[in-house]
C-alpha cells in the first residue's frame, strides 16, 4: 500500500500539549473546530498508533446548548447506552456503529449534560503498519481512518472495552492508553456543513455542524442521511417564501 498523504513538515513545525478539561468543557459545537489538526494516540499492548484529526462532527444531548439536536445519541436522555456522554469531559465515548465497527466521540461540555465529538476522520502519522493490519480493506492509506468506523478501528478501539477511556489523564482503560494532543495555536482555516449521513433536519444545513481541514485527501465524502434531502429541500422551499 502506498500513498503518501502529506508533507510531514507542516506537522513538524506545529506546536502540541496535551488536551485539558478547561478546553474540553465547552460545549461541544464550540470545541469541535478546535480538535482539527490534533493528534490521538492510542498504545494497545505493544502497538501505538497515531492520527493527526481532520474531520469531525458536533453532537449535544437533550438539555445541552440552546438548540435541541435530534441527531444525538443522547437526544431523548441518559440512557445506559449514552452514559458516558454525560459524564466527565476529556473521555471518549465509544460505541458500535451497525453493530460492527466502533466510533469514538471526545466527550465535551459541562458535566452532567450530554455532548461528543465524533472524530470522523484522520491521517494515521504513526503506526502505519499496524492500522494496516488493522484495516486490510483499506486500498490506500488516505482510506485507513477515513470514516468514523474505519478511524475506530485504525485505532484499535473497541466497543464496551475502551468506552469512558480518558485522553487527558492517560488512565489505562481495556488494555489501552489513549492521549489527545491539541494544537496551540488553532488552524486558521476550517470548513463547516451539514453532518454525514444524519438522518431528517439534523443532517441538513440547519445543523452545520461537521467540520474538516479544507482539501485534506483524507476527509470522507458528504452523503444525505434518510429523509435529509427531503428535509433540506423543504427548508429551503420554506426561506424562499
């Protein structure tokens, strides 16, 4: 397999430090944006892998924000399912996707409301022979975390096993120690729109928010949810009355 994504220089020169609770206690459709450009590692037993962040999606639960998001997880309340949404920030909230792959969210907001950020895609920096163990589906190595399935397992995160792991202390969880690293000085350029495949109004411009490094070959493809095209197209019937 062989496609190198990027220049490692601009990675290089960035400035890094490890992700605080303060940072991470904002709401999430505020924290979002800040999380492009970071890295997460994870160290499973012998094997370390790591991802420079480049796609992600905002998530809040019922109570959370001004704006219910009927898109959530969390949107109609705690449930056993959710628990870790509402806890503390600076988790990873890690759940099963279609009952397969496991995604994992960064836990964001103030304790007691529910919020995540899906780390929808990345460029593995590290590892890169493990997460092609990992993902042999993969035809390039752009395709190894581009997704939010294929990040999880890139990684080697796994449903109930790494859920609630903490990126911020490095508290082993499952066998494995996770860590995120922010950028100290943000990027300058983001791009915002509708989340991916978000079904109804919240997968329409009226919830803008998904947010990725503009041109980055690793960021996954739109595509409407069920019914948000529909839900989309009669939003924009409604503003042109």
């Amino acid at each position: 397999m062989t496609d190198q994504l990027s220049d490692p220089a601009p990675l290089a020169a960035a400035a890094f430090h490890v992700a605080t609770r303060e940072e991470l206690r904002p709401l999430p459709l505020e924290v979002a944006p800040r999380l492009l450009g970071g890295i997460l590692t994870v160290v499973l037993g012998d094997d370390t892998v790591a991802l420079r962040i480049t796609e992600v999606e905002a998530y809040h639960g019922k109570g959370t924000g001004p704006v219910p998001d009927p898109g959530s997880h969390a949107r109609m309340g705690y449930t056993q399912r959710n628990a870790t949404m509402w806890g503390e920030p600076g988790h990873l909230y890690v759940y099963l996707s279609h009952g397969i792959h496991s995604c994992a969210n960064v836990v964001c907001g103030p304790e007691g409301e529910a919020g995540g950020i899906l780390l929808r895609a990345g460029e593995v920096t590290a590892g890169l022979e493990i997460a092609r163990t990992r993902r042999p589906a993969a035809r390039t190595d752009r395709e190894l975390a581009r997704g939010p399935g294929r990040l999880g397992d890139a990684m080697g995160l796994r449903h109930a096993l790494h859920d609630g792991i903490d990126v911020v202390d490095g508290m082993p969880r499952g066998g494995a120690v996770a860590s995120l690293l922010l950028r100290d000085e943000p990027l300058a350029e983001v791009a915002a729109g509708p989340r991916v495949g978000i079904a109804g109004v919240a997968g329409t411009d009226a919830f803008p928010w998904r947010f990725w490094i503009p041109g980055d070959r690793t960021v996954s493809p739109f595509r409407w949810g069920r019914g948000a095209a529909e839900a989309a197209a009669s939003l924009r019937l409604d503003a042109a009355r």
